[in-house]
C-alpha cells in the first residue's frame, strides 16, 4: 500500500489529537510542587541573606563575573553536596520510615555544621519561615512535639515528602534554589548584568546533576566539611558596617 506524506494541517491535527498522544498528567503535579518550594516568591527570606558573599565583594575576593562564579561553584560543590546534600536525603529516609528519632538527630546535625552565628540564625529564621508556610497548606507535622528549633532543610525535606517529589529531585530543587539565591546576591553586590547572572546560572548548574549524584554516595561519617574562607566571611559580615543583607 502507498503511503503519502501529510501535509501541514494534517500533520498538525495528529500531533493535536488527544487519542493519539496520551499524558500522565498526575506525575506533573510533584514537578509543579518542587517549582513553588525553590521559588524566589516562597516567603521564607531567603532573599535576605548573602552567606558571607557580601563581606566576600567588601574584601575584594570576588569583584566579576569570573570571581563571584568561581566563589559559588565552591561552595556549591564543597558545602551543599557534603553537607546538604546527605542530610536531605537521610531525612527524606527518616520521614517515609516514621522515624522520629532520626528525625531530630538529622536536624540537630546540620544545625551544629553551622560555623557563623549568622548561619546558624539563618538556618533557624529560614526554617520556622518554611513550618508556618507549610502550616497554611495543611502540610502537618506527624509528631506531636515537632523540633524546638529547625533547620531549614527539614521542614523542606517534609514538604517533599508529603507532595511526592522523589530524594533525587528534592535535591536538585535544593541545589538549584541555593544557586539562584547566591547569583542574585552577586548581581545587588558586585553589581553584575543580567546576562552576566544568567551566564553563571547556566553554567553552574551544568553541574548539578553531578553534585546530587555524589550528594547519594557519601557515607554517613564523611557527610560534613569545613570552608575557612566561608566560615571568615560569614563572621565578618556579623560586624560589616554597611550591609545589604541581613545578618
């Protein structure tokens, strides 16, 4: 039988035709959830806070494109994925195995990474933020006497857990928002372009997969590290005279 090509129209009709192509649109749904909890809309104040980048620019240390890239990809890759990384993952654990225990412990752990007042308060501030938000969405808590006091990832780590989003996606959705944060810093402070922001948006996140990937692979013991650098910046910008960002 001799088959003839379609033409425009009809080709635009079959792609078109519900029959033919079939979605699951259910599975979307937990995409949609991860956009609204790494969005910059998500009032939480992350905005507020630059994580020593701010000091960073005051010193010198970065001052360009080149700079602020090379200071981000730093901690991206020696902070978040040693430290981040696995504790988000081990309390996505904890909370599919209603275990409490685990639970609190993971969140102690990261809030005791903290080395700065300034990032343990922000930490803490960040994560009560996250609890109300999720309380006016009726994502509740499923123990009776929630941590005193949170780190951010852990209501986090929950409202991944009760919207569906899978560990690895809740992590990429972490990694990500942490970026878009600390480029939008850069831009106020150095100040950069738009497209200068959008370049290391690009580039960086290039990236990511790898760093969730072995955000996976790390032990229990090896989950942690230590930035002097960061740890230097973040105590200095406590007492910077003029800031942007809060401290």
């Amino acid at each position: 039988m001799k088959r003839f090509p379609l033409n425009r129209k009809q080709a635009l009709i079959t792609v078109m035709d519900p029959r033919i192509i079939h979605m699951n649109t259910e599975s979307l749904l937990p995409l949609l959830r991860l956009f609204q909890l790494v969005s910059p809309s998500l009032p939480v104040g992350a905005y507020s806070y630059s994580q020593g980048l701010e000091w960073a620019v005051e010193e010198a240390w970065v001052t360009n494109e080149e700079t602020a890239s090379g200071w981000i990809e730093e901690l991206l890759r020696h902070s978040l994925v040693s430290t981040e990384g696995p504790v988000l993952i081990r309390l996505s654990h904890s909370w599919r195995a209603g275990d409490r225990d685990a639970l609190v412990f993971w969140n102690q752990f990261i809030l005791a990474t903290r080395e700065t007042h300034e990032l343990h308060n922000e930490d803490q501030f960040m994560g009560r933020a996250l609890a109300n938000v999720l309380e006016g969405l009726d994502v509740t808590w499923p123990y009776q006497n929630e941590p005193a006091v949170m780190a951010f990832v852990t209501p986090y780590s929950l409202a991944a857990f009760n919207w569906g989003i899978s560990a690895d996606k809740m992590v990429t959705g972490y990694f990500w928002g942490w970026l878009e944060n600390q480029v939008l810093a850069a831009m106020k402070l150095i100040p950069l372009g738009q497209q200068a922001g959008q370049r290391i948006l690009f580039n960086l996140s290039q990236s990511i997969p790898g760093c969730v990937e072995a955000a996976f692979e790390i032990d229990d013991n090896a989950i942690g590290g230590s930035m002097p650098l960061w740890a230097i910046a973040s105590s200095r910008h406590e007492i910077q005279y003029s800031r942007l960002f809060r401290s």
